[in-house]
C-alpha cells in the first residue's frame, strides 16, 4: 500500500512569496527555500520584511486570491487521488493555503501556522514539527505503508531521501546536480509518468 507525499508550492501552486513580492514591489520577499535552505533562517528574514514594509496577513491573503494552481495541477491531482491516497507535506500556513487548497479539491495538507497580533500583522509562526516533513514520512513508513515523495526544494531533501522513492519536480539546476540519484520530472505529465513506473 503507497502513500504519495507531494510538496506544495512550486509542483501544485505557484511560490506565494514570489507572488506578494510581485505584487507589492518588494523585491526582497522573492526569496525562496532554493535560495536559502534554513528555513528558520528564511522565516525570520521575512518576518523582518514583513515588519519593515507594514505588510500584514489580509494584503498577503488579497494577493493568494488571485492565484490558480500550476498548469496541469488540477487534473493531476485529481488523477492521482483517484488511483491511491495522497498527503500535500509543505512549509507554507494554514491561513495562506484555504483558497488554493479549494481549488485542488481539498486534499489532505499537512502544514504549519501564522502568530498574528489583532491587526493582522505576522508576529512569528508555529511549526507543526521540526523536520515535519520527514517526520511525517517516517510516521507513514511505520506504518507499513510505501512512501513516494516529489518536491522541488532543499526544504523537501529529506522528505525525498526517507521516502521509499523520491522525485525531483521541476528542481533549480544546481540541486539536481547535487542529487543525480533522483528522478527529474519537468511537467505533471513527467511527474505521473514517474509515478506510473512505481507502481501508481
């Protein structure tokens, strides 16, 4: 029995950083777990952004609001639930991730929360587990299940390297070259190709 364990921003739904960075001008929130993979280390950065520009949680959620999913996303998910069970493990929030979630037909997510003053402005935040995304994996392993995993980032390194399979979606040069061992699939139709060969 196989669980697929899919990041979320970057495979299913556009970089929401990039998109507030778009959008308000500020250059500075572009960057991503490709570019820094200490998360704390990155968070707190925006955090400090966030701060210095009075950008606060109903302007970043204004912005989601006009995202879709990736091209493909939909119909890919909704193939791949249709043949086995599906966990979405991602570093983004439960208050950035409703609207698009709705979109992909609710699937199960697995994330963390915002610290919100009662201004809306983003305080700090709440990691639903350190390393969660591994942990997780290791969690299902236990249970007997088989774990394929597909992301894109450093972040997903060691959700990929506990899981029984790993693939790399659509990943920044570099980091595939760092990990030759991993399967590299450029589209959803690559991705479920990949799958397909595992047994999905």
């Amino acid at each position: 029995m196989n669980i697929v364990c899919l990041d979320l921003e970057g495979v299913l739904i556009p970089e929401i950083w990039k998109a507030v960075a778009a959008e308000t001008g500020v250059e500075a929130l572009m960057r991503t777990t490709r570019d820094e993979p200490d998360y704390d280390k990155l968070m707190h950065y925006r955090l400090d952004i966030l701060a210095k520009h009075d950008i606060r949680l109903p302007k970043i959620q204004e912005v989601i609001g006009t995202l879709s999913p990736l091209d493909g996303a939909k119909e890919f998910i909704s193939w791949l639930t249709s043949q086995t069970r599906v966990i979405i493990l991602s570093d983004t929030f439960a208050q950035f991730a409703s609207p698009l979630m709705a979109q992909l037909g609710f699937p199960t997510l697995f994330c963390h929360e915002l610290i919100l003053d009662p201004e809306g402005r983003v305080t700090g935040y709440k990691l639903r587990q350190d390393d969660q995304k591994r942990k997780a994996v290791e969690a299902l392993r236990s249970l007997n299940f088989g774990i394929i995993a597909a992301g894109d980032s450093y972040n997903d390194l060691s959700m990929l390297q506990s899981a029984d399979h790993g693939i790399l979606y659509c990943p920044a040069d570099q980091f595939a070259a760092e990990y030759p061992d991993f399967p590299v699939a450029r589209n959803h139709d690559a991705l479920k190709a990949e799958l397909v060969k595992l047994g999905i």
